[in-house]
C-alpha cells in the first residue's frame, strides 16, 4: 500500500522553482502592485529618469535594491514587502517553506530610448522592460525566468521627466532583449 504523502515526508520538486521565480518577478510588475496609493513601476520609472539610470537588481534574499539612489520609501517599501513576505509565502506554497535557496536576485532593465507612443491612448507611453528574476537552490542549479514586456506609462508625466521622445509604432513597442527560459 502507497504511503500517505504529508508534509514531513514529501520532498518538493525542484522544478517548481522556476515557477516561483516566474511568479515573484510578475507579481512585482504587476498593476496589482502599489505602494501609497501608486503604482510601484511608475515609481520606478520615475525614480530611474530622475536619477539617469535604466537598470536596477533586487536581492530577494536580503531585500537590497541597487542602485541605492532608488532607495525612496515607496519603493524601499513595496521591495520589503515581496522579498520578506510574499517570496517566502509562495515558496512555503511551493513545498519550499525553510527557503533552501543559496542565492535569487531580479533584475529588471528599462528600454527608454525605444518607449513608443501608445496608439490606443494619445495620453500614454509604452516603455520596454526586461525583467529577469535568477533563483539559486541548495544544490548549486540556477532556475530563471525572464518578462519581456512593456509599462503603460503617463506621457505628461514622461514628457516633465525627459527629453527622449516616444516613437510611433502601430502596434505597440518592439521585442526588447530576447531572453531564454530556461
């Protein structure tokens, strides 16, 4: 007779991981994902062109986010809450609730030199981003997932923050980075 799996003796597979990775990074830029009453990859845009850079890294373990110059306390906040709580919850609901993971880190990189003018709506800017979320397990192996995708942005908001003008495509942004899920 097969044994009765419970938690104490069932073991988690470790490819769900990638599915935690892939759940934390689109959870993050997620529209459900806002601080203060804002949405947290507007503020990110907006931190980000105000400080000239197209890049950040989150270390999910450790809850640190580079460049520090983005550190304001929305984002300081919203980073807090998906690596201390919602990363080790879904880890938990993965079979993985002691967290056995060596390293997990996001990154997440804007294209604003190819933001493109939003041709459903004149008021609004797409802006390219890669975001690609590396998670590490306990026997070494790397489980990635990669969001190639694009922000809805304010374009008056956009045009008060930079010089960089939109380009019109008909439909929508181009592929941004090409990124393999592996």
């Amino acid at each position: 007779m097969a044994e009765k799996r419970t938690a104490t003796n069932h073991r988690p597979k470790y490819k769900v991981i990638k599915s935690i990775a892939h759940g934390f990074a689109q959870s993050f830029v997620s529209m459900e994902n806002f601080e203060e009453g804002e949405y947290v990859m507007d503020l990110l845009i907006i931190e980000m062109l105000k400080q000239d850079k197209d890049s950040l890294k989150i270390d999910i373990l450790s809850a640190r986010l580079a460049p520090k110059c983005l550190n304001s306390n929305e984002i300081t906040t919203a980073v807090n809450h998906y690596c201390r709580k919602f990363f080790p919850r879904m880890s938990a609901a993965h079979g993985f609730a002691d967290c056995p993971f060596e390293n997990a880190t996001m990154s997440l990189q804007f294209d604003f030199l190819n933001a493109s003018a939003c041709s459903a709506d004149a008021q609004t800017v797409l802006v390219p981003y890669r975001c690609q979320t590396e998670i590490m397990d306990d026997r070494g192996q790397t489980h990635n997932c990669c969001l190639n995708e694009a922000e809805v942005f304010s374009l008056t908001v956009w045009r008060s923050l930079t010089k960089i003008t939109p380009k019109y495509t008909g439909s929508g942004p181009r592929p941004y980075h090409q990124c393999e899920n592996r």
